[in-house]
C-alpha cells in the first residue's frame, strides 16, 4: 500500500508545542498529573500535538490542491496554527478549539478512505464513518490516550503494570462509560434538579465521588480521630512565646508533627541516649516569619523547644545534626561523628528510633510552630495498626536506599498511626462501595436500573468506578502520609516521597493529619480527584487492560502512539510497589484480575536493571530483545496509513556527556530498527522539567524525549554501502534542513532534530556495510549524520556576503575576543575582503594592532540599513538581537520590515553560530542566536503588520 506522508513526518510547530508543554508542568488546577503519581508522565500538549500531526496528511501530498512549495508551506502554516492554539492549556476543554483539529483529523481520514477505497482490505481499513482506534501498549500515566480520546479516536490503554491500568481506567475508561449521568448521592439528589441535561460528561460522577470521598473521611475520623488531638495553647507556653498570646486558651487543629530518627549515641558516656539524625533544625526559611528548633542539653539528656526569628547560628539551624552528604551526622551530646557504616548497623539491628522535634498547628493567618509534647509523641506511639504490608522493598540499590538502613518491608516506610490511617480509609473503600449500591436504590434505581453509555446497565459497576476513583485518591496521598516525607521550609509544606525517582532515606520527616485543612490531607486529595474528572473528555469510549506489550494483539489496524520505559532510568515496578499494595488492599474483591499478586509484576518489564539480571551487559540484552519483540508486535499490527510514533526520554547525563549517541539511545534505535522499522522523523520534546531537589542533589534527570516517527520497512529493502548512504545524506539531508528551518525548529534543538531524515535515510536499507562488509552500526550511523549535518548548515555559508564569511570565520576562533590585526589581514584576504572596509562596514574595531568584533550592544542604536552602504547579514543578525534584547519582538518587527528580503539569510545565519557556538561551549552568545529564531516567526508576522512601509519598498517582506 502506497502511503502518504504526515505532517509529523515533514514539519512541525516545536517552538509552540515546547513552550506549552514547559507551561503544563506547573500547572496543578484539574491537570490530569494531580490525579495520581506517574513518573514521567507526558505532557497533554504534546501528546495531542503528536497525535494530530500523525493522521493529517502533509500538504506536499496533495500536489492537486497544492501545486507550489509555497502553496503547500502555506498550508502547513495554516496546520501549525491550529496546534498552536490547542495545545495551550486554556484550551483544553475548549470545544471550539478542539472541533476545529478533530474536522481536520475527519477531513484528512475521508480522503485517505476515498483514496483506498478500491483496496481490498477497504472494509477493513477504510471506514468513512468511523475514524480508527487509538492504542498505547505502554500508556503508564496516560497522557497519551487521553488525548487520543481528547480528538475523538476510541482509546485503547494497555500496560503491565496494574497501577498503570488503574491510572487509566479513571481517566479514559470510567467517565465515557458515566457521561451525562445525574449523581446518586441523597445530598445532590436533594438540592439540585436531577435530569440528565443538566449533567453533562463527567459531572455527575464528580459529584459522587466528592460526597462518598467526604463522607469517607468524616466517618475515618470518628474511628480514629482520637489519634491525632489538637493542641492546647496554655499560659506556659506564652510565657516563653509572646507571640502566642492571641491563642492563649485555644485548642488549635495540627497540620503535622516534625519527627527525627535516632541511633544510640556511640559515645560511652551517653550510650543511654539516642541522638536525633537531623538535616535541619529550620521550621520557616521565610523572611520575617523564621522559626526553627533548638535542642537544649540538660545534664546527660536534651529536649526540644521552638524559637521563632533568625537563628544566630543559621549554618547550624540548616543542617541539622548532619556533617556531610549521605548518612554523616554528628551526636548532638558529645560532638563525636556518627558515620555512615555505623548508622547504617544501627539500622540493620532494628535500633534506629524516631523522636518529635515539633508540632505544626493551624492560625489564624499562617503556620503556628509549637514544641513538641510528652502527650503528643504518647499518642503517636499508641497507635496499633491491625494490618501492615508487609511485602519486600526490591533490593534495587539505585533507587531503594531504605534497605541500607533495616527499613527492609514496605510497612517500614510508615509510622503506627500513618499504617493505622492508611488502613482505615482504604477498608471505609469496600463500606462505601455498599453505600453507593443502597444509595441508588433509594434514588428509585435498581440494581439493573442505571444507564451506561457502553451498553451495561447495573449499579454494581457504577460503585466500582466510585471505589477506583476514592481508591486511587489513598493511593496517591499516601505518598505524604509517609515516614520518608520532608518538609519544606521555603513554602510550608510536606513534600512527597517521590520527590525524585526513588525511594530516599530520610532522616527527619513530617508527619501529617489527615483530617487538617491544608495540603496533605484526604479531602485536599479528593477535591483534585473531582477537578481532574471534570476536565477528562466523555464522549468517547476509553478501554484501560493488562498486557505486556511483547505479545498483545490490541494494536490490531489502530493508530500507535506510545512511551516505552527508558532503558535503565525508571524502576517503574519497583517503586509503583508503594502505591499498590494500598490500592490491592482496597479493590481487590472488585478488580481481582488487575489485583491478583502480591506485588506488581516485574519479571517482563522492559527495563535494564542490572540486579535483575545479573549484570549491566544481560540487563541490556534483556532490555534490546524486549523491546524489539515488542516493537515487532506493533510493527505487524499497526494501520498501514499511519506512522507510529514512540517517545525516548534522554538522561540529562545522556545529552551532557554523550550527546546523541548514548548507550541507552542507541539500544533503544537498534531495538526499533530490528523489529523492522524504518524512521521518518524525530523530533525533541520538552516534556520533562527538572525539580528543584533534582538539581541541588546532581541527580540524573530526564531533560527532554525525542518522538521517533516510524513507518515499517520495505521486506525488499535492498542493501546499501557506506558510500551510497554518504551521498544520500548529502543529497537529501539539505533539503531536510531547509524544512525544519522553515518549521522555525529552534537551533538547540536541530541536530536531534535532523536524526529523523538522517535515520530515515539509513533505516530504509536492510543494512550499510563499510569497505569490510560489516554491518554499520547505528552508533556509527549517528556519527555520519551528525558530521553530514555540520557540513550542510557549513556549505550555507556560500549565501552570505564576503563581509560576513569572514566574521564568521573569526568568531569561530575568537568569540568576541579581540586577537591580532596580522591575522585579521590574512583571513580578510582569503574571504576576498579588507580589514579597513569591515570596520567601515561597522561590524568590528581596529586599534593598537588589535581587532574585535562589535557585540550587539555595541552596535550604533540609530543604525538605518537603507543608509547603509555596505549592508552585511552579519550587521543584520547582532542588530536583529541588539533590538530584541532591547526593545522586544515589534521592535526587531520594525527593523525586518526596513530591510525588505534582506533579512531572509538572517536566520540561517544565527543557525549556523548557534551551531558553533554549541560546539565552541560558548552558552550566552549561543542564547542569543537560539532566541532570534525562536522569535522569528512572530517578528514576521508583526512585520508584515507594519502599516508604512519603507521609501522604495513596494512590499511587506514574506517568510521563506
């Protein structure tokens, strides 16, 4: 079958796309992210800007409507204009918005259908009236098919990992199945009209699960509320704080108690005390609201009090009890260091305790910061959890660090009173699952009685989607409610466990109250539940399953976009284990299939863990077979009309050190081009964002994911020497580039960017063999494209003036450094030029036998280029940026508009010195030619705005 190529295969919008997904990371309000903790998850943005961009045919395609480059350039311009505007997070929900790239998505399939309709398989394939389904093998957070589902495509979620297929269920499969149903719940059904109409997608299941989600959480409190009582300020206490005096006699609601672990002190004459390991005694880093703890020592003992303002000694208030990095602390009685091996024995032999620092109370305008209370810490100890998970933490020594320290099991990761808690609100799961039932038979619905829009109609599914919903809201607060938790002194509040991908070891730790106001709670987590589900879309069908991607046949004639797990970076079941064994205990009797182990499956997950496996070399192979029997899968089922399209996240190590050719880049190619594909595109996505945690702690984070597009290969593709592959990459990659330049790709980006044709190129022979007959390697492959990729944006030189070839010579080995007049002279002569005719031209300086180039912000601020005499691209480009800087994009609007098509090699040339000055390790010049194309297209479009136009200048200049 003859297929035509995509957008996402010719040119993309990057610059809007990466700029909202960037956006979408911080954005918590009803994002999907807040439902539930995935490691990462991908932004919405680009996987709907991936999806739509894979079924729209390019322009170039349709020669017939558009017959020029430029007719088909304009076209794509048109596309790009309308995944600019969906991809903001504003228009999520948008209907508007979206309907407009679903009719283009309808349009582009009903020409494909009339196209093959004489095709055999047209049937089959090629249904006008009914767009193909959607399916992701390993949706993990699902991003993916959510906005498969967004656009309109039946959405089909697959995973191995069940807490994945829980994520999912929630979001694509229960809200379609639920949608324009009226709540069940007696409160709603009360105070509201109950019709239909008036409860469009998923507002009423919203509805339900906040009701049966509060009322969860008020009847936890009256089974153990006892656990967790307010504290009373009492005229003690303000005779050492003045500033409790407006809460003298008030029993104020705690937040959270600061706890630090203990180990016995290794000095003999303190062997009975055990001495806090603490990385801070800090409470409140804010600016006039400090507070922090002050342990007083009293004989051979101490105790803890609360100061409020600056500490004198503030290095101490910050660290603690801790000397160094890792488990270096020092006995806070005698001095002596407590190392690591030490504690870590301490730990192993089940002698590591935990003492409070401090309680963290509820005021009237802020955080009130208490000592701790010998009734206070009884209390926590009373608790009597009557069940724990006692299953295994997995011995991965990358990303499991409390085994080090004999915190060994699960149920080690929790205080009594947090096992206590957790216990209860996912046993009040299976009360409410009940309730729900008896609820709706009060509503005049039998058991049979309530409509689902997939065809089922009993109430017993309606309270297992409530159950999953309240389920997965305790799954993902139990991240806070956790003994390996931190506080957050600069905002005030608990942070995760899953600050990185890892569990830590943590040595002072906050516990929460679940029943308080403020974040960290249970309602908190309920209420992001409801605001999630009434942003997901409803009126398509969603199907969320169990399945390892190596032998599924889901993917049968449907449309592929997927997230594979990143080589050896992510130990996703490993660490999903701390969220399962919560959700295993509250839904197994309604799930029983996607609940039936112990613990999440992790022999067949496609990750290169070494402990696994042995060693880092079986690990990888485990890793590269898998992967390609699994892309073999896809390779054989996908509809032939569409690309797939599949997600690598780089390691921020990966791109520091090993550019593009690293380890787990190039297995992970070789498994995609083993199972038979051939790449037409790869395009960088920013869709990871670093944490503030990540960056203090070095940590190897994701940076960004490159989105391979891939069609299967030719069975009869032939073979191919080095040679032949060297002179395909000089002949096409140059039209490549011309389009990703034209698609305004940012100069940061471009040399991932040019892998797609450079890999596609080499992808579609069945092998390149080199003078030896050996096969050549994609690492090799890699190399070529990116010296290919050097030469050809080298060979655009031959488009600039003599002027700037020279410029340009001399910053590639000077910068902006000045440097000899006799070398000036020399380079002048070969560049046909003269020093003396530069500087009159106005691009550098002479002086004293020495020659610098001008920067930007040297550069004449009354420069007119129509007066200009000798008028450079060099001069161009550093007043483009010059004006930038300093004025913004409608100032450099009104320079383009002067120069006319002058400006149209301008940016070739700010992507030839970024290049440069990537290479160069020159960050703030190359910046500043990054940004100048970023800006490009909208400095265009405001020039073409422009209502005078210069003397001479009969039009407004047009983008190339």
């Amino acid at each position: 079958m003859a297929y035509k190529k995509k957008l996402i295969e010719v040119a993309l919008p990057l610059k809007a796309i990466n700029e909202a997904s960037v956006r979408e990371k911080s954005i918590r309000h009803g994002h999907p992210s807040t439902l539930h903790l995935w490691w990462s998850r991908k932004p919405t943005a680009t996987a709907r800007a991936v999806i739509f961009a894979q079924m729209i045919d390019d322009p170039s395609e349709h020669p017939e409507k558009f017959p020029t480059e430029e007719s088909q350039e304009q076209e794509r311009q048109r596309l790009f204009r309308i995944i600019e505007e969906f991809v903001q997070w504003e228009n999520t929900t948008n209907e508007k918005v979206l309907n407009q790239a679903r009719k283009e998505i309808w349009k582009s399939w009903r020409t494909i259908c009339e196209e093959n309709k004489e095709d055999p398989q047209a049937v089959k394939l090629f249904n006008p009236d009914k767009l193909p389904s959607f399916h992701d093998p390993f949706a993990g957070g699902g991003s993916i098919p959510l906005e498969a589902q967004r656009l309109g495509l039946e959405a089909y979620a697959s995973d191995l990992n069940p807490v994945a297929v829980l994520i999912n269920k929630v979001m694509i499969e229960i809200p379609p199945k639920f949608a324009g149903n009226p709540p069940i719940n007696p409160q709603s059904r009360k105070q509201k009209e109950i019709t239909s109409g008036s409860w469009k997608g998923a507002k009423g299941l919203a509805e339900d699960v906040y009701y049966y989600g509060k009322w969860m959480r008020d009847e936890a409190e009256k089974k153990i509320g006892n656990l967790y009582p307010k504290v009373e300020i009492t005229e003690e206490m303000i005779q050492e704080r003045p500033d409790l005096k407006a809460y003298i006699g008030q029993k104020l609601t705690v937040i959270a108690w600061l706890w630090a672990r203990t180990v016995k002190s290794p000095n003999p004459a303190f062997a009975h005390v055990k001495v806090p390991l603490t990385s801070k005694f800090m409470l409140c880093a804010k600016p006039g609201k400090q507070a922090y703890v002050e342990p007083v020592i009293e004989g051979d003992n101490y105790y803890f009090t609360v100061k409020m303002g600056k500490p004198k000694d503030l290095d101490a208030a910050k660290n603690g009890t801790k000397l160094a990095r890792g488990a270096n602390f020092k006995c806070l009685m005698s001095g002596a260091p407590l190392k690591p091996d030490y504690i870590k024995a301490e730990g192993v032999a089940g002698r590591i305790g935990a003492r409070m620092m401090a309680i963290v109370a509820e005021g009237d305008r802020g955080r009130v910061y208490l000592p701790p209370t010998p009734d206070m810490e009884t209390i926590a100890c009373q608790a009597q959890p009557i069940w724990e998970p006692n299953v295994e933490i997995p011995p991965d020594r990358r990303s499991m660090f409390t085994p080090l320290y004999g915190l060994t099991h699960f149920n080690h990761l929790f205080t009594p009173r947090q096992l206590v808690a957790l216990t209860t609100f996912s046993d009040l799961v299976q009360e409410v699952h009940e309730k729900v039932k008896e609820d709706a038979l009060m509503a005049g619905i039998s058991d049979d009685g309530l409509s689902l829009n997939n065809g089922g109609t009993n109430a017993e599914a309606y309270a297992d989607a409530i159950a999953a919903c309240l389920s997965i809201s305790i799954s993902r607060i139990s991240s806070y409610w956790s003994n390996i938790t931190t506080h957050d002194t600069s905002r005030e509040k608990i942070t995760s466990v899953f600050a990185r991908q890892a569990i830590p070891m943590v040595w002072d730790f906050m516990e929460g109250n679940p029943f308080s106001e403020t974040s960290g709670n249970f309602l908190n987590s309920i209420e992001q539940n409801r605001q999630v589900l009434l942003q997901l879309p409803s009126q398509i069908k969603g199907f969320a399953s169990q399945s390892d991607a190596t032998n599924q046949a889901i993917s049968n004639c449907k449309v592929v976009s997927t997230d594979p797990p990143y080589y050896d970076n992510i130990g996703y079941a490993d660490l999903s284990d701390f969220f399962y064994v919560w959700l295993r205990r509250s839904l197994k009797p309604f799930f029983p299939n996607i609940f039936a182990t112990l613990a999440v499956p992790k022999a067949e997950e496609l990750v290169a863990s070494p402990y696994r496996h042995g060693s880092k070399e079986n690990a990888e192979a485990f890793f590269l077979a898998g992967m390609t029997q699994a892309m073999h899968m896809l390779a054989g089922q996908v509809h032939p009309n569409f690309p797939i399209t599949i997600y690598y996240a780089f390691k921020q190590s990966e791109t520091e050190r090993e550019g593009t050719v690293s380890t787990g880049w190039e297995t992970f190619l070789n498994a995609v081009i083993q199972a038979g594909f051939t790449l037409t595109g790869t395009w960088p996505m920013r869709t990871e964002m670093k944490g503030r945690t990540l960056e203090r702690s070095g940590t190897n984070t994701l940076a960004s994911s490159i989105v391979l597009v891939c069609r299967k290969r030719d069975e009869n593709a032939p073979t191919a020497t080095r040679r032949e592959f060297l002179n395909a990459l000089k002949s096409e990659l140059p039209i490549a580039l011309k389009h990703l330049q034209r698609g305004n790709i940012a100069p940061v980006d471009l040399q991932q960017a040019a892998i797609g044709p450079g890999m596609a190129i080499y992808t579609r022979y069945s092998k390149v063999l080199d003078a030896e007959g050996k096969a050549l390697s994609v690492r090799e492959a890699l190399t070529l494209i990116n010296q290919t990729l050097d030469e050809v944006l080298a060979e655009q030189e031959g488009d600039f003036d003599s002027d700037s070839r020279w410029a340009l010579a001399w910053f590639e080995q000077f910068g902006f450094a000045e440097s000899e007049y006799g070398v000036a002279e020399t380079l002048s002569k070969a560049k046909n030029t003269s020093v003396s005719g530069m500087v009159e031209a106005g691009i550098l300086t002479s002086k004293g036998g020495k020659v610098r180039l001008l920067k930007p912000e040297e550069l004449p601020k009354d420069w007119d280029p129509a007066t200009d005499s000798r008028l450079t691209v060099w001069e161009i480009v550093h007043h483009l940026i010059r004006v930038l800087e300093a004025g913004g994009e409608n100032a450099a609007a009104e320079m383009v508009a002067k120069l006319g098509s002058k400006a149209d090699t301008a940016r070739e040339l700010a992507y030839l010195l970024y290049t440069l000055c990537e290479r160069k390790k020159r960050a703030q010049e190359a910046l500043a030619y990054n940004s100048l194309v970023q800006s490009w297209p909208e400095i265009m479009r405001l020039s073409r705005e422009e209502k005078v136009l210069p003397k001479g200048q009969t039009h407004l200049v047009e983008e190339e």
